[in-house]
C-alpha cells in the first residue's frame, strides 16, 4: 500500500509507519520535526517497505495540499491516510487562555480538516481509498482540564460521523480512532494515574487490526472504552457528580 501519516515523528504516528514499513509498504511521513522524521527513515531503512519524510505543519492548508500532490507525484495516491497529528495541553475553565483553546483547535481539528481538504479530491476522483482521523475517547465527554482537548477531538468524531455514509456512496472508506491512554510523549507529560495505559505498539497493532476490520470506530484499549461509554451514557447530574468526586 501506498500510505501517508501526518503527526509521524514520535509516538503513535512513528510505530504506525514503522509497523507498516515492516510490512513492506510505502511510508510518506508528515510532521513539523525534520529530525524525527529523517531518523525515523534511517531507522526503517533495513525494512521491507520505505519510510519518506514529506515535513509539514499541518495547521498550513496550502503547505499540505503541496504534500499530497507531491506524494501523487511520486507513489500516486495513496491507498490509505491517516490523519493522527494532535497535541494536548491542560486547559483550565478558571484560568482560561484563549490562545491554548485555539492552539489546541488549530492543530487537533483544523490540522485534519486540512488533510482531509488535501486528499478528498484525489480519493475520491479514484473512487476508492481509506482515511483514518484520530480523535479520542477524550471526545466522547467533558473531562476536566481537558476543555479544548476532548472539544477538538470530539469535534472530529462528529465530522466523521457526519461525513461517513456520503464518501462510503462515494467509495472512500474513512474511520474514526479513539484510543484511550497510550504510551507515548504526549502521555509522557500526565502527572495523574492513566487507566489501562497501553503500550504504544500494542496499540498500533490495534489500530491496523481495526483498518483492516469493518468497524466505524476503533477503540483501544477495549477496557477504556468501555469506561468511557458509560460515562457517555450518564445522565449529566450523575456524570458531573463523578467528576466532581474524581477531580476533588
Ligand atoms: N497518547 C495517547 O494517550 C492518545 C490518546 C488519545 C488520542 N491520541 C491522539 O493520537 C495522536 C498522536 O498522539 P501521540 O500520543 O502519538 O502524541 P505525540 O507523540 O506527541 O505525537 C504527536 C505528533 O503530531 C505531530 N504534530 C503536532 N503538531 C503538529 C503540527 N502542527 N503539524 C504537523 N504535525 C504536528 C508531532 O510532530 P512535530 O511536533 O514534530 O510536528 C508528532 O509527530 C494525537 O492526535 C493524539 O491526540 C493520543
């Protein structure tokens, strides 16, 4: 397969493309990190598949339509993309800073948006090809301290939903992935307990099962899922009175 990741430099991004250039694929790896991505080249270079860098900052709409075509240019279109650059930062609603809401915003949802204004055209002139957006179990309600992180990511889930059955008529398969917590940098930096931590290439092999599966959404760990499923299923006085009892 002919594969592109954004947010390919370290954690999730990084195992998925390495996993797959193991496998024998072609790789095009996106993130603002030249460094990370190069060594990420070098390191996979004694894999069946290849690993190209293509650097980018996906909150620069012109800068990733010059990546994808510039993918098309060299492999054609890719078969499968996968939209996973994010970052989180605490938020507080009591010390609220607007610039850390849009950062978030910025990168976490409108980096995808970017990415999916990218590739859309070209997926869907050829009538097949799969789309991966990597939210969030985040997503799925309000967390503390996670204002602007579960709103982008539950932002993502709701595009995706809204987006699935017309590109599906269309021939493009596109998935929502909501990991719970996974070991990488950006998890690295939590100073609270992380339910069900997993292992990142534990993950990624999940994430790969469930592209290859038939399932809308991918989850992972299931355990997480599961957890946060009922929070979503709460009523709010309940779900806030948890929170409340959690956060102190
Ligand atoms: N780890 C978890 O527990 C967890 C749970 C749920 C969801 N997720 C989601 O999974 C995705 C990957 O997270 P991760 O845990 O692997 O984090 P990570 O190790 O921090 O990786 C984030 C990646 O995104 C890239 N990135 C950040 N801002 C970018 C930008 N403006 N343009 C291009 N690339 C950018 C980073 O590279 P540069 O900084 O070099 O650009 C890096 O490659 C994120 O969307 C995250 O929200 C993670």
């Amino acid at each position: 397969m002919n594969i592109w990741i954004t947010g390919a430099s370290t954690g999730i991004g990084r195992e998925l493309a390495r996993q797959y250039a193991a496998s024998g694929h072609s790789v095009f790896v996106t993130a603002r990190g030249i460094e990370n991505l190069q060594s990420l080249a070098d390191e996979c270079q004694a894999l069946q598949g290849t690993v190209v860098p293509k650097p980018g900052d996906v909150c620069n709409a012109d800068g990733m339509q010059t990546v994808f075509h510039e993918i098309c240019d060299e492999k054609g279109v890719p078969d499968l993309v996968v939209l996973n650059a994010g970052t989180h930062k605490p938020t507080s609603a009591t010390k609220f800073v607007l610039e850390d809401h849009l950062r978030l915003m910025d990168i976490n949802f409108n980096g995808v948006l970017n990415g999916l204004n990218a590739c859309l055209p070209s997926l869907l002139e050829r009538g097949t090809g799969q789309i991966a957006v990597v939210a969030s179990v985040a997503g799925y309600r309000g967390l503390p301290r996670a204002g602007a992180y579960g709103a982008s990511k539950a932002g993502l889930i709701n595009l995706c939903e809204s987006m699935q059955p017309e590109l599906k008529a269309a021939g493009v398969d596109l998935r929502v992935v909501c990991p719970g917590f996974i070991e990488t940098p950006l998890t690295d930096l939590n100073d609270f307990p992380m339910p069900f931590l997993m292992p990142v290439d534990k993950a990624v092999k999940a994430l790969i099962k469930g592209l290859e599966g038939n399932k809308f959404q991918i989850v992972f760990p299931w355990q997480m899922g599961i957890v946060m499923q009922m929070l979503r299923r709460m009523p709010n006085w309940l779900f806030l009175k948890v929170v409340k009892k959690i956060s102190g």
